[in-house]
C-alpha cells in the first residue's frame, strides 16, 4: 500500500511517497499566509505525482492555505491536470484543485 507521509522540517514541509519499505517520490512545500508554493518535486510516476500533489494540498488547506503555486522549471502533467494555470508561476484554488476527478483511471 502506498503512504503520503509528511515531515516537518524547519522552513517547509516535505512529503514523502512510501511503498512499502520503499521511498517512490517526495515533494516540499512553504506556506505562507493563504498561500502554498511547491519547491520541490521528485518523481518519476505521473500518479504518484498527483498523489503528493493531492496530500501537501490537503495539508495546506487544513492550515488555512486557498492558493497552490509551482513553477513552470518544476511542474509536472499532474498538476496541469489539478488544474494550475499561468506562465512562469502556475497556481490554482486548493478547493477547486482537491475536488477535480481522479486521474487514475480506477473505477
């Protein structure tokens, strides 16, 4: 079974992917005031991918964030299809972006 652990950490908070024994992806992000940026983003499956997307949003949501941002160098197609918009700077409502379809094709 595959777990989306968080890890606080001074500055950020850093989610890892876990299968297992086995680290499959990780993402961090840093909260600030009503907003959430990803800083980072590391791994290879689009689902998992989303996945980490979906727990650190959640997250931010339930400390008060309404806006995820990325940027452009870091994005991956999962985000694109949670919805995030924009040029260098991709963002998108947690709202909105939280209750968008599951992309897993899992009936």
């Amino acid at each position: 079974m595959i777990s989306f652990l968080p890890f606080e950490e001074e500055n950020r908070v850093v989610f890892k992917a876990v299968d297992g024994e086995n680290e499959i992806g990780s993402c961090a992000i840093v909260s600030g005031g009503y907003e959430v940026e990803f800083v980072s983003v590391e791994c290879d499956d689009d689902i998992i991918t989303e996945g980490l997307a979906r727990a650190a949003m959640n997250y931010a949501a339930n400390r008060m964030a309404y806006i995820a941002k990325i940027k452009k160098s870091i994005v991956k197609p999962a985000f694109i299809r949670l919805g995030f918009e924009g040029d260098e700077m991709l963002s998108v409502e947690i709202p909105q972006a939280l209750t968008s379809g599951c992309s897993c094709n899992h009936n």
